[in-house]
C-alpha cells in the first residue's frame, strides 16, 4: 500500500511537470515529502523546507510549484521563508485555461474561476487588480486598499456570473434546436486524443496539440457519416486529477453539454502508463457532474503507441471497448457503427410510402433519419429506415400508412 501511494505521488508529480511546461515553465526539479501529516503553516516540515531554500539557491529558481492546493496562510508563510513566488496545482491550472481560451464564452468563464480563486487570496495579490476596473476608481471612506480592490473583485465575479447566465440561456436555446437530434459527448482525460477523434468524425478541422488542455473550448458539429443524420458530437475539455473546483462551476454551461448527451465517447489514452487511473478520474468526475449513469463507450485510442501487455490489461478491464488510432485513423468505422447502434436504440426501424410531390417531406426524412432502402416506384417513393418517434408522429399525421419493420 505504501509503495503504491508512493507511485501515485510519483505520477501526480510527473503530470505536474507536463502542467507546469505547457504553462510555459521550464522544471529544474522536484522534491517529494512523506509525512503523516502537512504543516498548517508551511505545509512542509522543516527539513524538508530547507532542502527546497538549497534547490533554489543552487539553480535560481524563481517560482515554487506545489501539487496540492495551498491556503492563502501557507502561501504568504512559504513565499517569506523562500523569498520567491509560490503557486499551487489549481492556479496553473486556471493559468494553463487563461492561456487556452479563445471564444469570448471560454475567456469569461476562466475570469471568473480565476478571481473566486484569487477572492481569499488578496492580501499577496491586490497590487496586481487594479486593472480589473469595475467602475469604483476610489477608496470608499475608511476603507483600505484590501477592502478596495476585495470589493471590485466580488463585483466583477458579481458581472461575470450575470454574463454566464446570459451563455447558459443561449445555451439551452441552442439545445432546444437540436432536442431532436442524438447527441453524443467526448470526454476523457486531457491529453487523450479527443480533438483528434472529433475531427476525424465530424471530417471537421479544430485545433489539435499533444499537450494538455489542447482543448478548452467546447465544439459541437454533425456526425461525418451520412448514415447518422441528425446525430451531432461535442468534443469538450479534458478532465483531470484535482481539477478546480471553481473551474467545474464556471464551466457548468460548457459542461451541462455532458449532463444533456444521449451518449458518451470516454476516450482512454492506451499508450499511458496511468491509463486505468486517468479513466477512474473521469468516471469520478462524471459522476460528481450527475452524469455517471448515460450510456457510454469506451474508446482505447493511441493502439499503435501502446504496449501490448498493458492493452491486454485494458481489454479486461473495459471488455467492450472500441480499440483504434484516431491520428492513424484506425478502426474508425468499427466506432461510428457503434455510434450508429445506439442511435438505433432511440429508434424504430419503419417502412413508409411517400408520393413523389411530397419533396419537402422526403427531404426532412434524409436529414433526420437512417436509410436502409430507397425504392422508387410508379408516383411514390418506398422507404425504409430507422426513424424516431417524432417523425413516426409526423408520418402518422399525414396520414401514410407506417409498418413497422
């Protein structure tokens, strides 16, 4: 048990490291305490704190990164005994998205994550907030410059969260739309290739990087294959271990995407070594979203960088995954077929006779349903195909006979 928290701890610190590069930093090094307890002040024992002050002094080391989240208490503590700055998981985290966000809806809701984190933090970061406006230019009588620029923070979360309700509501607009419509979710660890995997089935171009948080804003697209009509994707972003709190809660609008699917794509890195791990995190993570109990499909992507032992461990493990190489674009139709199976689920298999006249009908039919056979007879047309219950009721109302089957 012992060596197994230790390889975890071990693990948390690599994964650290790959946070903390595409933040833009360079690691001189690491240091791991083992201790039954953390030091309310300092967080690290004595012993180990002077071992961190040699590290800095020996390779110039300007910013302490820790990997778990720190008070505000032990950051002031730590930055005076190392007279350098100090950061803990989540705020590179929050910096990583700050970095990543392009939409407007993405930039805001990381504002907002990053300043109820900063809000019980003022007192090492007030210089910095006077850019963040808010209409008050002075000092209200008696206050200090802490209860100043506390006060602009907590009206600036006040703005944002108003323009994030403002999203939510398009959002659910945007939903509505395509209420008839089978939506599938990506989700996954970050880095596990799902931008990949949503480019290649929607036959659409996004931005695509092999480092973390690649993805930070949320895309939906159509279903590439024409046999999925009406069925349409979001690729949304990674999950991680210790992913903010606030982050989640800003991102709720993003996220419900994931709440609202009628199937998710959980997308496992099969070339890591913390593959079983980073799946356990997302299943976490799901669950803490209410979103545990939908139907999913397993994806083992990267099969053609894994290692065949630890493959042989997944396949046990997730026995009715889907292996492929989303970059190699291997085993892709095997996926789409089992997309289009749980399409199926939500649908009837109908034959129906249409009279050549109805053009617009004909055409609806095409973009909402699943050919399986297209007759053209004398004046009508002989369909076939797997149809939901809103076009069986379309049918029915017009008065063509529907046989099931």
């Amino acid at each position: 048990m012992r060596d197994s928290r230790g390889r975890e701890a071990n693990d948390s610190l690599e994964e650290l490291g790959l946070l903390v590069d595409t933040a833009g930093g360079v690691v001189a090094g690491h240091l791991l305490q083992k201790r039954e307890s953390i030091s309310p002040r300092t967080f690290l024992g004595r012993g180990k704190l002077e071992e961190l002050k040699g590290l800095i002094g020996r390779d110039s080391i300007d910013v302490a990164v820790f990997d778990e989240d720190l008070s505000p208490g032990q950051v002031r503590n730590l930055e005076k005994e190392l007279g350098i700055k100090v950061v803990d998981r989540s705020e590179v985290i929050l910096h990583i998205f700050a970095l990543r966000a392009k939409s407007s809806e993405a930039r805001v809701q990381v504002e907002l994550a990053q300043l109820e984190y900063q809000l019980p933090r003022l007192t090492r970061l007030w210089k910095h907030l006077s850019r963040l406006g808010g209409g008050i230019g002075t000092r209200g009588p008696g206050e200090t410059q802490l209860e100043v620029d506390r006060r602009r923070v907590r009206e600036k979360i006040g703005s944002l969260k108003k323009q994030l309700a403002g999203v939510e509501k398009e959002r659910s607009v945007q939903r509505k739309k395509r209420e008839n419509a089978f939506r599938v979710a990506i989700v996954g660890y970050t880095n596990a290739g799902k931008s990949t995997l949503f480019r290649v089935l929607t036959e659409t171009e996004v931005f695509v990087e092999d480092r973390l948080f690649a993805t930070v804003d949320a895309t939906t697209r159509r279903l590439g294959s024409i046999r999925a009509p009406s069925t349409v994707i979001t690729d949304t972003v990674g999950f991680i271990k210790k992913l903010p709190h606030h982050l989640v809660t800003s991102f709720h609008a993003t996220l419900e995407e994931v709440v609202q699917a009628d199937l998710l794509l959980h997308v496992v890195d099969s070339s890591s070594s913390r593959a079983a791990q980073q799946a356990a995190t997302v299943e976490d993570v799901l669950v803490t979203m209410q979103a545990g109990g939908k139907p999913v499909i397993i994806v083992l992507n990267k099969i053609d960088l894994a290692e065949e032992e630890a493959l042989q461990s997944l396949r046990y493990q997730f026995p009715s995954a889907v292996e492929i190489s989303a970059l190699k674009r291997v085993n892709i139709d095997a996926l789409t077929e089992r997309i289009l199976e749980a399409v199926r689920q939500r649908r009837v298999l109908v034959t129906v006779e249409i009279p050549l006249s109805e053009k617009r009908l004909l055409s609806h039919l095409r973009e909402s349903c699943e050919f399986v056979e297209e007759r053209t007879l004398t004046d009508r047309v002989s369909i076939q195909c797997w149809a939901g219950s809103d076009e069986v009721g379309r049918l029915s109302r017009r008065g063509f006979p529907v046989r099931f089957g």
